[in-house]
C-alpha cells in the first residue's frame, strides 16, 4: 500500500478509498510521452484495462508551480470529486508522498459521513 492510500484511509471513507485505489491502479496503464517544464505532462495509453472510462488515448495532465493543484483534460475531478488516473499516474511520477489540500473534498470524508449519520 502506497503511503497515498494510507493517508486516504485516514480521510476518506472505505467506498471512496476503494475508487481512489481503482483510479492509481488504472493509472499504471498510461506511460509519460512528453514533459514540459514538469508542470504540463501528455500521458498515453499502453494498455486497455477492465469498464476503462476514457476512449482518448492521450490526456494532457496540468501541474500547479506549487504540486498542489492537478487539473486532467478528462475533467474527472470537476465531474465527480474524484481524481482520475491520469492525476494519480503523475502523483507517483512526482514522488507524492501526501495528499494535496485541493485533492481533499469534505463531501467524501469520513468526518462528513459521520455527521450525516447523526
């Protein structure tokens, strides 16, 4: 377990966990063709995987100066709160030992569930 996935064991909870690890899983299925300036990063499919969500074969990934904003082409954040594997794909190539802040949406936390369900 990648220390992302046990830091998003402390945050979210168990069904959102499961979909961020499916999301670094899928990932691995995409390799780094082009780089520019390590804040712009064009990522292609290697491989098909299992209900693959995207019929684009390349995504262009968008970096933050700071690596604390990530914005992908396929717009998966913005549609489901979630980050998409291209993102997580780009975190492991960074070296991403924390989650970033803007990563972290309250509506997916464990401490909103709690409250819901009081």
């Amino acid at each position: 377990m990648s220390v992302i996935e046990e830091e998003a064991m402390n945050i979210f909870t168990r069904p959102i966990v499961g979909k961020l690890q499916k999301e670094m899983r899928n990932g691995t299925t995409y390799i780094v063709e082009q780089e520019r300036v390590g804040t712009h990063f064009f990522l292609k499919r290697v491989k098909q995987y299992d209900t693959t969500e995207y019929q684009k074969n390349l995504y262009k990934v968008t970096v933050s100066q700071d690596d604390q904003l990530y914005k992908s082409l396929c717009a998966k954040f913005q549609r489901d709160g979630l980050h998409c594997c291209h993102v997580f794909n780009i975190t492991t190539r960074k070296g991403t030992t924390k989650l970033p802040e803007s990563f972290i949406r309250p509506r997916w936390a464990i401490e909103m569930d709690r409250k819901l369900r009081t």
